[in-house]
C-alpha cells in the first residue's frame, strides 16, 4: 500500500531540468541585444576625439572628414614640388598687347583694300574709311545707295553694294555692325514716320544685299539705326546735313571683350 503511494508521488512531480537551458538562452539574447544597441550607440564625442586623432596623423591636421566632398581627380597633385601654374599678371598684359597690334595689323590691311577700291572707282568723298579702337569704320553716304526719302537700294547702286561685300570676306570672319543714321530734316511724305525708322530700314537693307554674298557668315553681322542722333557734322549747313546722311560698316576687333 505504501509503495503504490510513493510511486504516484514519484508520477506527479513536474521535471524542471528543461529550465537551465531556457535561461541560458534568453541571458545570450539578452547580451546580444545589449552588444546591438552599443554598437548603435556611439559616443558622439569619442568619435570626434578619434577622427581628429586620425586626421592629424595623416593628414597633418587638415580633417578629412571636414572636406564637403572629394578633391577633383583634376585638382590632385603627385608629389610635394607640384605646384598650380600661374602666369604672371605682365605676361598677360604683353600678351594681350600683343593680339592688339596683329589685330590693328589685320584691320590696316582691310583698310588698304577698302581705300584701293575707293581711288580706282573714284569714290573719294563719298566713302570714307577711318581705324580706332573700336574697329574699322567704312562711311558710305547716303546718295551713294538711297534716293532720297528711300531706304531700298536702287538698282543702279546694286553693284557698289556687291562689291563691298566682297571686300568684307575675311578669313576668319568678323563681327560688323551696319548703321544707318540722317540728318535733323523731319520726315515728308514718306512712309516712315521719323528719320529713326528710316535709319533702321536703310541699315537692314543694306545688310541683306551685303549678305547675298554667300561667302559671308550673317551670324556675324548685326543692324542698327541712329536717325539724327549721331551726328558727325553740324546740321545747319548743307554740306554738313550731307556728311550725317550715311551708313556705317563697322568691322569689329578680334580682341574686343
């Protein structure tokens, strides 16, 4: 009787060896857990404290964690003796004295050219020429190319136009400004309503029979209209209201910034 008492004692006792394991188990995650959330968890200032320590050994106090981005493969040197290359300031200046005058050369020649033409098509004083800083100005008068009151080319003057756009054939191109400018005398009976729109439609016109030339770049060439305000006379003579009857060609220096 008493054995079968202690056996029954002996079935209902729960066996708890199971829990040794399992303990060891959550104290690993446990640890795990707590090396994860370290890791993550830097010291703000030892990893500052560390970077500049790196920085100064390497890079002799420059910090590489302070650039914004990497130097441009362009910018890197090779070796401690490479240097940026600088000209000096004169240099510069001779330099671009120098393009100046072969610029002035160049515009000389064209000036030859245009004044050749001028003698032997007995065109003295009614085109002109004159070299500046600005460039080279060819001055044609306005009874040259325009009835008066007119900004179309007449016929008998197309030829003239055509020959000096042959004189403005230049390898390389230049840039040129054609402008058209008048005298004081308000407009009459015209179809423009001031000088000013005339000027400007005398300029254009111009231009469009100079760029018929197919040899000519038009890229390269601008108009523009001054009426009676560029005056290169007094007004109050004929022969000076004669002189600001006119349109300009001005070819421009290389150099001009």
């Amino acid at each position: 009787m008493s054995r079968r008492r202690k056996k029954s004692k002996e079935e209902g006792h729960i066996n708890e060896s199971w829990l040794l394991p399992y303990a060891d188990l959550l104290t690993l995650l446990l640890a795990l857990f707590i090396v994860l959330f370290a890791m993550s968890s830097v010291d703000a200032q030892k990893f500052e404290e560390l970077s500049k320590a790196f920085n100064a050994a390497f890079t002799g106090g420059t910090g590489i964690f302070e650039f914004p981005k990497p130097m441009p493969e362009s910018k890197m040197q090779t070796g401690d003796k490479a240097q940026p290359e600088k000209k000096d300031e004169n240099s510069l200046d001779i330099d671009k004295s120098l393009l100046q005058q072969a610029d002035q050369k160049e515009l000389s020649v064209i000036q030859h050219k245009v004044n050749s033409y001028i003698k032997q098509n007995e065109l003295s004083g009614k085109l002109d020429t004159s070299l500046t800083d600005e460039g080279l100005l060819v001055s044609i008068r306005d009874n040259v190319l325009f009835a008066p009151g007119s900004a179309d080319v007449r016929e008998s003057d197309l030829k003239v136009a055509n020959e000096i756009s042959d004189l403005l054939v230049m390898e390389p191109p230049r840039n040129i400004i054609i402008s058209g400018h008048t005298d004081n005398v308000p407009i009459g009976n015209a179809p423009f309503d001031s000088n000013w729109e005339l000027s400007v439609m005398r300029a254009i016109n111009f231009m469009k029979i100079i760029l018929k030339n197919e040899k000519l770049d038009p890229s390269m060439f601008s108009a523009k209209g001054f009426g009676e305000f560029q005056p290169v006379a007094p007004n109050n003579t004929s022969e000076g209201k004669a002189k600001n009857r006119r349109v300009e060609i001005l070819i421009l220096p290389r150099t001009a910034s």
